[in-house]
C-alpha cells in the first residue's frame, strides 16, 4: 500500500543526505510525508544476520517457533500461525471453515478488500454490512437484525467477520453474542487492530479465528507477513498442514488436499520478532501523534476526528478526521490535493466494498453511514517515525487549506 522505494531514506534519520532528490532538488522540495512507512529499530540487522548465521532461512527453524511465541505472548491466543501474509491467514481462516461455493460470508462494507477476497475467490457470496458511525466498525444491531432475517429465509451466512479499522477494536462481544445465538462463527479480522484493546483483552480475542497483519505500512512489520490466531489447536493444526502444502504424513509426497505455500520465511519471522518487543511504545506513540493533530486542528471549523469506542483503547494506527466541506471551507478532495501539493501524502478511508466494481451487484445491508465517511473522511500520516517538525509541516498545511 505504501511505496518502499520513498519509506527507505524516510526512515533513515542517521543518513540525512541520503535523500531520494538529492542535490538542488532536495534543497527546493522538502522531504515527502508518507502516510504510515515502515519504522525500523535498529536492531533488525543483528536478527536478520543470526538467522543467515544459522542457515534457517526457509520457513522453518527456530525463529518461526519464536515469532508464533511472542503473538501469543502480545495477544493471548494459545494457538499462533505465523503466515506470509494478513490476506494469506485470512484465506486459511476460511479454509478451515469450509467456506463452499454459494455459501454466504458476512462483512463490513467499511473496510479493505482483502477481508473478503479470499473468501470470494472460493465461491463464497459476501454481504456488506454497515459500520456504526459512533465506532466506525460493524454495526452489531444491523448485524442482529440481517441475521435473524436470514434465519428466516433459511439462510444463515458461513461465517461472520469482523474488522478493527485504523486501530479500534470492533465491538467484538456483541457481535459474538448475535453470532453465538445462531452458531455462526466468527473471524476476526484485526490486520489494523494489533495493540488495540476491548474491555481489557487484546482484539480479536474471543473469536474463534483471528488474522493479523505484520505489512510495511502496519503499526509493527516484519517487512511482510502475518499470523492466524485462535484459542482451538485442531483449527490451527489444520491451517498449518494446509499452509505448507497439505502434505500427508508418508515418506514419499502425498496429498488428501491441495494446500499453499502460506508460511512466513525465517528471516521475516526475526524481523516481526524484534517489531514485536516494541508493540507497546508504538501504539504509545500512535496515540501521541493523534493528541497532537487534534491539539494542532482543533480550532479549525468543520473537522471531526474518529471517535474512540468506550469499550477499549484505540492504538489510532492512522489518524483519521471528517471534513465538513461547508464549515471547514473546502472538501476532502481539495483538502487531499493540496496536502499532495505541500508534500504530504494523505488518502480517503476506505471506499466501501458494496461501491467497488466488483461488488456492485453483493447483496448489502445498510450502508448509509460507510457512505458518508467516504464522502468526507481522510487519513493523516501517522508513522512512529515522523518527526515532530514533519508532523507541524502536515498541520501548518491543513489550517492553510482551511484559510484558503
Ligand atoms: C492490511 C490489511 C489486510 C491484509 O494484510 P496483508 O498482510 O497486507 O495481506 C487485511 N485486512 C485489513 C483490514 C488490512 O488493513
């Protein structure tokens, strides 16, 4: 989602001439801000090097076993899977829960799309649902109503997943309490909710699969990568046969299914391992950068930030705000673009799913309220790595449009 090439010298403060213009150029446009780029360490070199010095570089040897560890450790889940991806956990979530063709899988419209493109790629039919605009995650009293309608067409989807977005927690308990009452299990999608909590516990906890995400442009990377959580060791056994190529145990190649080739590379495993150790200050830190746009903008007409739900704490992985056009003087999109045109990389939340392309005929319920923060909401650089005077640069160019 986010451009490497850019983030490389972005993160480099020891290496300041090192920048991507260089000569007249760099002294003519400041550095670009990007959105949300990898925040390196330090010590992701040593890690990586232990692991080059003990030739498990593949996906297998000890530094995957200590990935898997140090999740369930920063979680609570008992049973971890380290995988190549946040999409790829997702796919092996649905896998495990036999999602077949035409069965249903309910999402949030409000979200990204690898939520449900595993699951469609296998056939599945997705309903969007819509978020509740005090939380800006799926909304549990639609989601109660659509499912006591399905009941009585005798349709019940497969699954239900619920999605963390922008580092809030999903109001998980109501949503295993209205799925509970059908027996309808529940993923839970927290690729954007890893450091974020729900009355005390860890996101995602409670579900009986949970996804996570370790991508550059997450709260903690492992340069790519991703992990599928659960409290069940059968659903997880499974998922690891199927993540490396559902070989059967025999002395020659045997398969009973197909299966992937899912699993995370060592070398990854010890850069998310060492991510990881810093989960907390970095949601500290996130938290920190969001007090200081709001402290910075909040004289301004017309600008309304993400709500924080009442039952946990937001890691606030992006900043996100809503632009009333009227008051605030200007819309969205003129605000994005002259952001652009200060250097400062800002983007729309989340197009909702049921408005794609590809979904524009997905049975939906709802959607008003997904709708309208498209319309209006923005997402603000918010990496760990930005410096105080790169975040006044963003505010200085926000309060600039707004007198403009
Ligand atoms: C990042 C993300 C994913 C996918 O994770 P990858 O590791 O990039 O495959 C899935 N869902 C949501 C909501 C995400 O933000």
């Amino acid at each position: 989602m986010i451009q490497y090439r850019h983030c490389v010298t972005f993160l480099a403060p020891l290496h300041p001439a090192a920048r991507p213009l260089g000569g007249l150029a760099a002294e003519v446009s400041p550095r670009r801000i990007h959105l949300s780029p990898p925040h390196l360490t330090g010590r992701e070199a040593a890690a990586l090097q232990a692991v080059l010095d003990s030739g498990w570089v593949a996906p297998a040897g000890p530094a995957i076993p200590a990935f898997e560890a140090a999740i369930g450790a920063v979680t609570g889940f008992t049973q971890v899977l380290a995988t190549a991806s946040g999409t790829a956990a997702l796919h092996l979530a649905f896998r495990v829960l036999d999602i077949a063709p035409g069965d249903e899988v309910w999402a949030p419209g409000f979200t990204f799309v690898a939520t449900i493109a595993p699951a469609v790629q296998m056939g599945a039919v997705p309903r969007f649902l819509d978020v509740d605009a005090g939380s800006w995650t799926l909304d549990p009293d639609l989601l109660r109503r659509e499912l006591r309608a399905a009941a009585r067409r005798g349709r019940l989807p497969r699954a239900v997943v619920a999605v963390d977005i922008y580092g809030q927690a999903a109001e998980l308990d109501a949503i295993l309490a209205a799925c509970g009452h059908w027996g309808v299990p529940v993923v839970s999608d927290s690729a954007e909710g890893l450091g974020a909590t729900i009355r005390g516990r860890h996101a995602g906890r409670g579900a009986l699969l949970a996804t996570l995400s370790f991508n550059g442009n997450k709260i903690v990377t492992a340069g790519g990568g991703g992990a599928l959580a659960s409290d069940d060791p059968v659903l997880i056994g499974r998922a690891r046969h199927l993540a490396s190529h559902a070989k059967d145990p025999a002395p020659h190649y045997q398969h009973s299914a197909t299966g992937h080739a899912y699993g995370l590379s060592s070398l990854l495993a010890a850069v998310g391992r060492v991510q990881l150790a810093d989960l907390a200050p970095r949601v500290a830190a996130r938290r920190a950068i969001f007090a200081r746009y709001a402290a910075g903008l909040a004289d301004l007409p017309g600008l309304s930030f993400m709500p924080e739900a009442p039952w946990g704490m937001a890691t606030r992985w992006l900043t996100a705000l809503l632009v009333d056009p009227v008051r605030f003087g200007t819309d969205r999109e003129a605000l994005r673009e002259s952001l652009d045109a200060a250097g400062v990389e800002s983007r729309p939340v989340w197009k909702p799913l049921p408005l794609q392309p590809i979904f524009r005929d997905a049975p939906a319920a709802g959607g008003t309220v997904a709708e309208a923060l498209f319309a209006r909401g923005l997402c603000l650089p918010s990496g760990t790595g930005m410096e105080a005077g790169d975040q006044d640069r963003v505010i200085t160019a926000i309060r600039d449009a707004c007198r403009a």
